[in-house]
C-alpha cells in the first residue's frame, strides 16, 4: 500500500477516535459500575466533561488533517481540503447525535426534552466539541484557491482561526460554568499555539525573502 492510502487509513481512524474513545470509556465505567438499563447520569457527565478526551479529539483531528494535506499530491491538496471539511461536518453531527442519545439514557429515556437538554449541556465537551469540528470545517472551506499550499493552511489559516476562537472559547467555557481550569487552560493553550503558528509564518516569510 502506497504511503496516500496508508494516510487515508490513518486519518480516518484519527476522525472516529473520539467517538471510539468516548464509547470506550463509558462502557469501562458503566461495566465497573454495573450494567443496567440506562446509562447513569454521573457516567455521562464524567465522559462528557473530561477535559482529556476533548483535547484528544481536537488534536486527533488537526492530526488527521495535516497528515493527509502533506500526504496527498499538490494538484489534489483542494479536493482533499473539501472532503475533510465534509468528513468534520458529518463528524460533529454523528457526535451530536450520540451525545443526546446517551443524554436521554442518562435520564432514564424520559420524554422531557428539558432534562434531556439540561444534563446535554451540563456536559460541556459533548457540545464543545461538535462546535469545534464545524468552525474548523468552515475556517478551512471558503474560496480556498486551486494553488493554495499546505504551508498556507498550516501557517496563515489556523493562527488566525486559532487566535479568533480562543475569546470566544473563554466566553463559552465561563457561560457553561466549566472548571476554572478549563475556562483559563484550554483559551490560553489555543491562543499559544495561534501566536506561535503565526510568529513562526512571519519568520518563514522573513528568510524567503533574505534568501531572494
């Protein structure tokens, strides 16, 4: 198998691995705790707010997209661009779906759309996260030129998406009542990277231009 194809197999399991680690982990406390009809709500909430597994998601992602942007072929990088933002899409609404339907085990398969809601967002990540997967879908996807190079994506796209989410995900973080950890952690971890991505673009451009 040609090193495309094993990017392709690779990336692929980098997109499922949230939901694969997610499930996982909940069948590893639901059997330790006991099996029982319904998914216990301290179950839910303990996948679902496990700053661990959200920040494994983000980065299997950003992974699986560089990996198959430096893999595939110049002439190809556009295309594979538009079936990654697709992959991201139909990502976030799979996880969106499965966070509220173990949102509704977890209070016991009632009709009350306001519990089921209520514990839904009281697990912030199983929200956070598919808001992530289409912000990043959408910053990747608009009128990307057929000449446009992996460096480009890499070094000028996602600073600046990074250093626009990092206020907006303070604000989120403060509004859902996370940890104090996690409300000041996981902005100032994506500002970083954004500055450094961006330090780093400018300085590229800067020896590009000594070496002409």
């Amino acid at each position: 198998m040609d090193k495309v194809g094993i990017s392709e197999d690779l990336s692929f399991l980098l997109y499922l691995s949230p939901i694969v680690l997610s499930g996982a982990y909940a069948l590893y406390l639901w059997i330790s705790k006991g099996i029982t009809s319904s998914l216990p709500p301290d179950i839910y909430l303990a996948v679902s707010e496990s700053i661990v597994i959200f920040l494994v998601g983000v980065l299997a992602v950003c992974v699986a997209v560089v990996i198959d942007l430096w893999v595939s072929p110049r002439d190809l990088r556009v295309k594979k661009i538009e079936e990654n933002t697709l992959r991201m899409r139909n990502l976030a609404f799979i996880y969106f779906i499965l966070s509220l339907i173990s949102a509704w085990s977890a209070v016991g398969y009632s009709l009350n759309l306001s519990n089921i809601f209520d514990i839904y967002l009281k697990g912030q990540y199983a929200l956070l996260y598919p808001v992530f997967l289409f912000g990043l879908s959408f910053a990747l996807s608009p009128s990307i030129k057929d000449n446009l190079k992996v460096s480009k994506i890499l070094f000028e796209v996602i600073p600046l998406v990074l250093i626009i989410c990092s206020p907006l995900m303070f604000y989120l973080l403060w509004r859902l009542h996370s940890s104090t950890l996690a409300i000041f952690s996981i902005p100032l971890s994506i500002f970083i990277a954004g500055v450094a991505l961006f330090l780093y673009s400018l300085r590229k451009k800067k020896r590009a231009k000594t070496s002409s």
